[in-house]
C-alpha cells in the first residue's frame, strides 16, 4: 500500500509553527514511505478565509521546502463533487433533509440545556418529510448510529471510544446548499486516497463523526495521528505572546529553514537524545511511532542554537541565498555593487546569530559610507590615528595581490614599524571600512569591500577625521 499524506490547512491566516510541525510531520511521513504528499487548501468557510493567507502559507511551505507531489487543491473548487456525494447519500438513506426551523432546533437546544443534556438533533426529520413542499428551505444530516461505539486506535493517543449515543445527526449540507466541514474533510480524504491523516489534536473530537462517515460511504477509514500541542516557554498555549509565530516572521526574523525544520521536528518526535537532524537525516528516521504523547513546549534559546550551527554548517552557497534575500529586504537591490554573498557568510557566520543581523552588519559592502559610530571614533580616532591612516594608505596601495593574508602581514608590519599595538592600526581601518568599529578580521574586511573601494575609504576616512 502506498502511504499518502496530507496537510489540509484552513487559509484563515498566516501558517503558525503548530501548522507548520504539522506539515512537516505529514511530509516527512510520506517521504519516509516513499509515500506521496498531498496539499489541500481548506478554505470552505468563505467569510474568514483570505486570499493573502493562502498566499502566506503556500510561500511558507515552500520557504520550508515542503514540497507536494498533489495539488494544492481547493474545498471550494470541488463544490459539485461534495453535492453528488450528499445526492448519493440522500438515495442510500445515510443521509436525510431536514426540514425543521431554526426556531424549533433552539427551542430543543434550550430544553436539552435546562434538563442538563448535551444539546443534539433529536432526529425528528430522519423518517418521513412528505409533507414538505421542495421549494421550503432544509439542511442536510447525516444519519448517524444511534446505538454502539465508534472506535479508533490513534497513532499518537491510542485507543480512543466514543458513543454514538453522544453524537448526533449532524448537519453536512447547509440551508444554503453549501457543505459543511466535517463532511469535506472525508470526501477530500477519500478522493485523494489518504491513507494516514497527522493532524493536531484539537480534531480529536471531530475523528468519530468522521469514521462514521467512512463507514457510511463503505470506505477504509485510514490511520490517525493526532498530535499534541505545542506550548510556549511558560507552559500556556503558544500564541503571539510567546514572540513570532508566523514561519515567515522566521524568515524575517533572520532563522534559515533548515533551522526551524530542525527545531520543529524535535516538537513532539525524538530519536535518543540526537538534537541536529539534517532533512536527509530526519526522512531516514521519521516513523509515527516515536511521536512523543505530550505536549511539547517551545524554546527560542534551542532555535537561536540551531540557527547558529546552521549558518556555520550548511554549504556557503545556501545560506547566502538565504542572505541576499535579507539584503534585498533591507533595500539593497543591486547586488553587484558589493562581494560575493558566500563570502560575506564565510567572514560573518561566527559573528552574528541571525541572518537579517548578518545584512545589517553586510550594508557597508553594497552602500557608500556615509558616517562613522560616534563611540568607535571617540575610543580609537586619537593622535596619530590619521598619520597611521596615511601610511596604511601607502602600503596597501603597493600590495601586488589584493588577499587578506597579504593585507593583514603588511598592516602587521606597518605596527610594528610604528612601534604601535595592531588595534591602533586596525581599529581606525575598520572604522574607515565598515563605519563601526566592529567587523571580522581586517584583512577579510578589506577583502569584502574590495581593493579601489577600499582606499577610497582610507581616503575618505583621512579627510573626515584630520
Ligand atoms: N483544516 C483543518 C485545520 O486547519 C485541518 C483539518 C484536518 O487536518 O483534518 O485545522
């Protein structure tokens, strides 16, 4: 049997870090099995679903890499295959019109309230509605069991049971004609052959209604994972108060993929007590059974780790890619005015913890520079500092091969020579580069900003501070 998953998101905003662990656990599922993925677009309640959300999460889960080999399909494109579905159900008998009011469901609501039952459809339309004329308004209803249990063995949770007593004949095609969302959710499963839905776990209670629709339709009903929530750093429910919980306020906050892919598989799975998990990795070990049963709870400490390790450990190449999307966010469109991104990660992923600080601190290899940082001038610019800039200026001006090896022993010589610590010499430099204080190695600054810009700069640092 071949495995096919899905992650069946409802566009009614950005995909959150539940919605993308979720995903990822899906996917990774199907890649394990060598499976197949499946996207589908929830967006049947048409009041609250948006455009710019499904745009959000589709750009999401492609910033994640979660590729899908199906779809992504739409509830509401699929509008007349749910009516023909309902239409075969209403000719079968496990489905009927239901012809009461609105005034008579909230009275038996009231009533079911004030004797302390649990308010459900008491089935008065199930047999005989020939009194109805076609053109009076009807939900439809699935006629559930009324007798005996609805059972399943949940992945994650285990053997769940619920009565069927406790449910009732629920509403699957409203007044309007629309479908309504449980009954979707099995037609686009069975349609798409699903064979195990990963969900979270808030669809718990939504599982009964839905095998019972399975069985109606006389289908397989598939395997269930439902998978616990994540919690923040307090142990509440992770929410905007525990900082970003949109995966592209990730994007924007400077984490790469591979990072935040990392930092959510180990959200509710383990293998021993390994952290780093490359994607290959995490395909090759992904099973359901591993599924930890509790809640798991968030720690931006752990990301920043793995954003960390990320940056120093990937091929330079993709984390530059990553970089310049940063620098053109940041208003520099024109690349080629500045070096080559990859060398830009080699001289900084030590020195920064994310990749939009990473840009920032990488401004001055694209942009003139336009002042210097006040306390960097006021604790290195002393006497002497211009002379040293003029002499620098000269020596550097003769280096044959513009390398940092080469730019770092003729500064070394040149403090030596002036009987000065390197700091008197590199510090003004630096300034004279990058505007601050603070850069790698002065060499591989000068290197970043390039041999003609880079005396330039001494020029041009000479003059503002003599
Ligand atoms: N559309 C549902 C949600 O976003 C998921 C439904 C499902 O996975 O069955 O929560």
């Amino acid at each position: 049997m071949q495995v096919v998953t899905r992650f069946a998101p409802s566009p009614t905003g950005y995909l959150h870090v539940g919605g993308a662990r979720t995903a990822l656990f899906s996917w990774l599922y199907a890649r394990h099995c060598q499976g197949k993925f499946v996207m589908r677009i929830e967006d049947t309640d048409l009041e609250r679903s948006t455009q710019s959300a499904i745009d959000a999460i589709i750009d999401s889960m492609q910033w994640l890499n979660l590729s899908w080999d199906d779809g992504p399909y739409y509830q509401t494109k699929r509008f007349d295959r749910y009516r023909e579905v309902i239409n075969q159900m209403l000719e079968a008998g496990t489905a009927y019109k239901c012809y009461c009011t609105k005034e008579r469901v909230e009275a038996l609501r009231e009533e079911q309230m004030k004797q302390g039952l649990k308010p459900r459809y008491d089935g008065h339309c199930r047999e005989d509605h020939s009194e109805h004329s076609p053109d009076e308004p009807y939900v439809v209803r699935f006629k559930n069991p009324t007798t005996g249990v609805v059972a399943f063995d949940d992945m994650v949770k285990g053997h769940i049971e619920f009565q069927n007593s406790e449910l009732d004949d629920f509403i699957i095609q409203r007044s309007d004609g629309t479908p309504t969302y449980n009954f979707c959710v099995v037609v686009d499963d069975l349609d798409m052959g699903i064979t195990h839905v990963i969900r979270g776990d808030d669809h718990v209670n939504n599982t009964p209604k839905q095998i019972n629709l399975y069985k109606a339709l006389g289908a397989k009903v598939p395997v269930f994972c439902h998978l616990a929530m994540i919690l923040g750093d307090d142990g509440t429910k992770l929410s905007k108060r525990h900082g970003a919980v949109s995966v592209m306020q990730y994007r924007e906050d400077g984490y790469l993929p591979e990072a935040l892919l990392n930092y959510l598989v180990r959200l509710g799975w383990s293998h021993g007590d390994q952290e780093i998990f490359s994607v290959q990795e995490m395909i090759e070990l992904f099973t359901l059974e591993a599924i930890t049963k509790s809640a798991s709870g968030f720690n931006t400490k752990k990301l920043d780790w793995l954003n960390a390790h990320y940056m120093k450990t990937l091929p330079r190449e993709q984390v530059a890619a990553e970089l310049e999307w940063h620098l053109q966010r940041q208003g520099i469109t024109d690349l080629s005015t500045g070096p080559k991104c990859a060398d830009i990660v080699a001289a900084y992923c030590e020195r920064c913890h994310t990749l939009k600080e990473m840009a920032e601190k990488a401004r001055c290899y694209f942009e003139e520079i336009t002042s210097y940082d006040p306390a960097g001038v006021k604790k290195w610019i002393k006497e002497g500092s211009v002379d040293i800039l003029k002499a620098s200026l000269e020596v550097l001006s003769k280096l044959e091969s513009w390398n940092s090896q080469a730019i770092d022993e003729a500064l070394e010589q040149l403090a030596k020579q002036k009987e000065v610590g390197m700091g008197k010499v590199g510090q003004p430099l630096r300034l004279a580069m990058t505007g601050t204080a603070m850069s790698p190695g002065i060499g591989d600054t000068m290197m970043l900003v390039g041999r003609e810009r880079a005396l330039k700069r001494i020029e041009q640092a000479i003059a503002a501070f003599a």
